[in-house]
C-alpha cells in the first residue's frame, strides 16, 4: 500500500493548474446513461473515483473511449446491464448516482447501497424518497435498491435536508419523467449547477440550478453533447491552505475564485494576499498566520471538504479558533492524527478548539478519509523533520498526481510503494 513521505519546513511556491472536479465529473459520468448517443467530456481528472465510475458503467453496457489527455467519449448505446453490484460500489457512495439514470432510461434499476468514506451516515432515503413520488416501485433488499418503473412522472419533491447527490440524482430521473417536476430544498452547490448544464446541453429543459427549487420539464429523449467539467473548487482551497500553512507564494491556473467565496473570506482572515483573474487564484502567506474560527453548513457557507484543510492550517496560526462542524458527525478523525504531529486540538462532540503551536513535528501518521488526508498532508508540509502518511489511496481518489503538483510548487515530497 503506497505511502506518502513529507519533508516539512519548505514555504510552497510558483505555479500549477487545477485538475477538473471530481464532484461535478461523478455525475456527469453517470449523465451518460440517459441517452443514447455518444456524450464528449473534458477537463477530467484522472483519479480513482473516476476510474471506479468508468469500469461500473462499462460493465452496464457503455463503451468508453479515451480522448486525449484528459478527455472521454462515453456511448451508452449499448446499455443492457442496469446494474451496479456490490464490488464495484464498495469503496465509493457517489455509485449511487446510477440510480436515477438507470431508471428513467432501463425503467429498472439494481444497485447495491454504496460505501465511501467512514465520515458518518449518508442515508439515502431522500433519493428512494423521491423517486417514489415520481411513481416507481422502490423496495431496499438484500443490500441492494430495486427500482421499477414504466415511465417516471413529473412530482413536486421537498427533500427533508439539503442533499447534493440526491438533488442529482433526482434531477437525472426527472429529465425522461412525464411532466414538470419540481425539487424543493435543493442543493445549490456548483457542482449540481455543472450538472445540470450537460444535462441542458443533451436536451434537458431545467430551470432554478443554483437556487433552492429546480425545475425540470421532462422530455422525450435526450440526444449527444459535449461539455467540459468545472475546476475543483475543493482542490484549489487545499492548495491555497498548503500555501498559507508553509508561508508561500502560489499561483493555481485553469481554476476560479467564483465557487470559493467563503474560502477565500477566511484565508483574507487569517492574514493572506489574495489575488483573482478570471481563471487562476494568487496566494501570498503572512509571516504569521491568525487563527479563524468556523462553522460548515450547506453552499454557499463554508464547505465541509474544507474543514480538515482549515483545522491543518490553525494548528500553526496565532491564537485560538472553535471549528464547528455541522454536516457530518465523525468528520474529526483526522484531529487525532494532527495530535500525532504536536498539534494542540481539544475536541468536544461537534466542535473543535484548536490553538496555534510554535511549530508542528514529522511523525508517522494514518488517512482516515480522503479530505482528512489533505490535513495530514497540509500538517506535513509545515512539520519540522520527516512525515509518513499511510493509507493514502484515499487521497488518490480525490487529487490527481498530487505529489507531482507540490514538487512543481517546491514541496520535498514522494511517494513510497
């Protein structure tokens, strides 16, 4: 199992562009299913998430062509397998996202309830919930979700909780539905919004993505595209945290500030320079970073996947901060592992105190989760002396050649098999 080795102590600097986003791509992919000609994708990352996604959909049916360096020619003609077995979905919840598709294409959908990352519950009544409004037979057996329908029917939907990949996924089934269906307590993150324009590029009519209702008039059919995948907004604020944590100087390319704008308020408040043009980001660290409290809540607030990478950079900031997590129950693992490295962190059910120490030191630390793993990484970096990160194909399946980016940015970093 590869490992990761960090010599800490070297502030980043430079440049590097920022892959396509893992969160926007998933869904795509699974986009693909609903039509039967050809759909043509670029800016993908290649990560292990994106490759589990490929091999679950070819073996449904699709073929999969590579074009270029990062692009893809997804033909769902073929379509004849609506499955999506346990083995396969396993180590990924976003599998759950050929649910919707499946069934709005195939009238029949088998998949098995997905894995992920250890982060807490991530229950998805919400999607069974409002596939059944829409008028399938939903029934949960043997591990596996078994839906039927002949054709979908447009439905007003009110989710109980802001859920991304239920919105997806419901606004996926809704687009072959008969009739207008409405998504109320939607999701607003960019990611949906990318969605949904592939989905508007192929035929679909929907309206309000961005907003907390969508609407989507269902069509017939859906017919070819193409379309490219948004940056990652989450792998542009772990680059700008890693920066602020070692006292660098960056600048991230083929990304945008847009989708960051509570990031980028608490990097302004803890002391940095920030500079944005209309596709990269600039980042100049202080010679002290200060302390900044927050508080994860659904987009447009602060991100959960950010909240590692914020912990990672208070544990060398000036004075003391509460982070508050408010999304998941068991996102603080990696609190432990920081521990590890001298950070001082007390935690108290969903709340974390972290206060500044002088310096940071090389351990041998574990990745819990894939954001989590980011911290660790963040924490390494600053750490006086040699870290080892284990464990980290949880960090391969949300950052593409991540060891290569911060080698170009300067950091002493490799990759030990």
């Amino acid at each position: 199992m590869d490992k990761l080795l960090i010599q800490g102590g070297t502030p980043l600097s430079g440049e590097v562009a920022i892959s396509g986003a893992k969160n926007a791509a998933l869904p795509i992919l699974c986009a693909s299913l609903l039509c039967a000609e050809p759909l043509r994708l670029s800016n993908v990352p290649h990560l292990n998430d994106i490759s589990t996604m490929l091999r679950l959909i070819a073996q449904m049916g699709v073929g999969v062509t590579l074009d270029g360096t990062d692009g893809l020619l997804l033909d769902s003609s073929g379509l004849n397998n609506p499955l999506a077995p346990y083995d396969m979905v396993k180590t990924m919840r976003a599998s759950i996202l050929v649910l919707g598709p499946l069934l709005a294409r195939c009238g029949e959908a088998r998949v098995s309830l997905p894995g992920g990352c250890a982060i807490g519950a991530r229950p998805v009544d919400q999607h069974i919930k409002g596939l059944q409004a829409m008028g399938a037979e939903v029934h949960v057996e043997n591990g596996y979700v078994h839906a039927k329908a002949t054709r979908l029917k447009g439905a007003r939907i009110v989710t109980d909780m802001v859920t991304v990949t239920g919105t997806e996924n419901l606004m996926m089934a809704a687009v072959l539905a008969d009739g207008e269906t409405v998504i109320e307590n939607a999701a607003r993150e960019p990611e949906v919004v990318d969605l949904a324009n592939c989905l508007v590029a192929m035929g679909a009519q929907i309206s309000g993505a961005g907003t907390d209702i969508v609407r989507i008039r269902g069509v017939e059919r859906l017919h070819g595209a193409t379309h490219p995948i948004m940056p990652d907004r989450i792998e542009t604020g772990t680059y700008l945290c890693a920066a602020a944590a070692t006292g660098g100087a960056i600048r991230l390319l083929k990304t945008s500030a847009a989708y960051l704008d509570a990031v980028v308020d608490k990097l302004l408040d803890a002391g940095c320079d920030i500079a944005v043009e209309r596709d990269s980001i600039a980042l100049k660290a202080p010679q002290k970073l200060k302390a900044v409290s927050l508080r994860t809540a659904p987009y447009p607030a602060f991100p959960t996947d950010m909240q590692a990478q914020f912990m990672a950079i208070n544990c060398v900031a000036e004075g003391s901060a509460v982070i508050r997590e408010t999304i998941f129950e068991n996102r603080f693992m990696h609190a432990v592992e920081l521990i590890r490295l001298g950070a001082d962190i007390r935690i108290d059910a969903n709340n974390a105190v972290v206060t500044g120490v002088a310096r940071l030191d090389g351990a041998t630390v574990m990745a819990t989760d894939l954001r989590a793993s980011a911290s660790l990484v963040i924490a390494g970096l600053v750490a006086q002396g040699e870290t080892l990160i284990e464990r980290i194909y949880h960090l391969d399946r949300g950052y593409e050649r991540i060891e290569e980016k911060l080698m170009k940015l300067g950091a002493l970093v490799k990759r030990v098999h």
